[in-house]
C-alpha cells in the first residue's frame, strides 16, 4: 500500500519472453506474503498461467473463461441490463480468485479480442482494476514482449519492473516496453532488473547502458532452476529463502 495515498502497490514485470519474468514474479509474491500484515494478489497475464506453479496455486477459471462464458450466453440471447452483468461479473470474479493465507491468485488466461464484445471487456478491466483496491499489493507477471502495454492491459500500474538478461535483444525490449508505457501508463516509477548475471563485473558494465533506474541484479540460480524443472512451488521450500534476490534494492525501488 501506498503510505502517501493509501492505494494498492500495483507491479508490472515485464520483459522479453524467457529472461525469468515469472521466477522474479514469484520472488516478488513470496517476499511480500511473507509479512502476514500484507494483503498480496498475484496477477498471471501470460496466457501460459506459468506463475501458478511457483506459488503453489491453481486457478480454478481464468478471466478468460468467464468472458467466452457470458459472450456465449449474449451469442445464445441473453441481453442482461449493465447493472446485472456488473453483478454477475464481480461475483465470477471473486468465484475465480485463489486464495492461501494472505496471497490470492488471478489468471487472465488467453489475451482478449480487440474489437469484440468490447462493453464485456470494459467493465472486466474496471472490476479487475476495482478488486486491485483490496489489497496492499498487486503483482502482475505480465506477457512476453510489448504487445500488452499496447493493448493497455495495465493502465493503472504505478510501478514496472523490467527484467532483461544481458542479450542486447532482451535490453532493447527492456527498453522499448519502457518507452510504450510512459505514454498508456500513469507510473510512478520504472525500472530495469538484470537477472542470469554472471557476475558483479557484468553486472557493472550492463548498469552503464541501462536507460531506466537499475533495480538491482540476480545471479543465474541453481535451485531456480531445479524448482522451475520439477515444477515445485517456491512457498512449500524453505530453500527458497537462500536465493540471493537484492530485497533491499527492490524495497527502495517500491519504497514500501
């Protein structure tokens, strides 16, 4: 939560596809669920719902699913009033979070249709958007690329975190995410993590070409590596806790 205006800390990670998004997503989601004070709700928009496994949530239907489910009832002639699909929507919503503990999980599932059934697709962004309200923090591990900062999925981010690997490639989709954001988001902050770093000396040479604000940097990590190969949940291993993510760095960056 925001102690200056009292609205939800609402993360964006985003980056290239296959620089570690939903690991660093999921390290995001542990550290701030450990504190029991913190409402957290983790945000899956990759249509591979991959952070599902890191967390050791299932998600029982996807926005998605709820979308085709009332086009297809439209499609068959139901017509119901705004009023009542507002209703209707909010209550598959809250049908579709996952909850344990204080963390709760939400899938997008596939990307939407530009151009159809757009009062649909309105008022899901507006309930998703209202929901983000009950908590303290929302992680959203976001889709590969740029196209959903073009499609502005994450209108009401205030905070993007851009993970990039030490390809020029995955920098320059770093970078141009960056760039598309600032103009269909109202951020607060941007900044770029370095993740499957070899070492400090790297790592200090990448930092000097970085355009935003350098967060921090991760070391390619062993058990990363084996929790994501045996599809482990990061929350049921106590190993987790040795994964030398920058906490500190990514606090300061939040500033929460």
């Amino acid at each position: 939560m925001n102690k200056t205006t009292g609205t939800p800390v609402i993360i964006a990670v985003c980056g290239k596809g296959g620089v570690g998004k939903t690991s660093i997503s999921a390290l995001l989601v542990a550290m701030f669920a450990h504190d029991p004070g913190k409402k957290v709700l983790a945000i899956d928009a990759d249509p591979a719902v991959g952070l599902s496994g890191p967390l050791g949530i299932g998600a029982a239907k996807t926005i998605d699913d709820i979308r085709n489910q009332f086009i297809a009832d439209i499609e068959k002639g139901a017509n119901p009033g705004k009023e009542e699909l507002i209703r209707r929507l909010d209550y598959e919503i809250m049908s579709a979070l996952s909850e344990k503990k204080n963390l709760a999980f939400l899938a997008i599932g596939r990307p939407e249709s530009e151009g159809c059934y757009c009062s649909v697709n309105s008022l899901l962004r507006d309930i998703i958007r209202d929901t983000a309200q009950n908590f303290d923090i929302v992680v959203i591990d976001g889709e590969a690329g740029m196209e959903q900062i073009n499609r502005r999925v994450m209108e009401t981010v205030t905070h993007l975190f851009l993970v990039t690997d030490a390809s020029s490639k995955a920098r320059s989709v770093a970078a141009g995410i960056e760039k598309i954001a600032r103009r269909t988001a109202s951020l607060e902050k941007a900044g770029i993590f370095f993740n499957r770093i070899r070492d400090k000396k790297e790592a200090d040479a990448l930092f000097k070409t970085a355009g935003p604000p350098v967060i921090g940097w991760m070391a390619e990590n062993s058990l990363i590596r084996e929790l994501d190969r045996e599809g482990k949940s990061f929350f049921d291993n106590d190993r987790v806790n040795d994964i030398p993510f920058p906490q500190t760095g990514v606090r300061q960056f939040l500033k929460i």
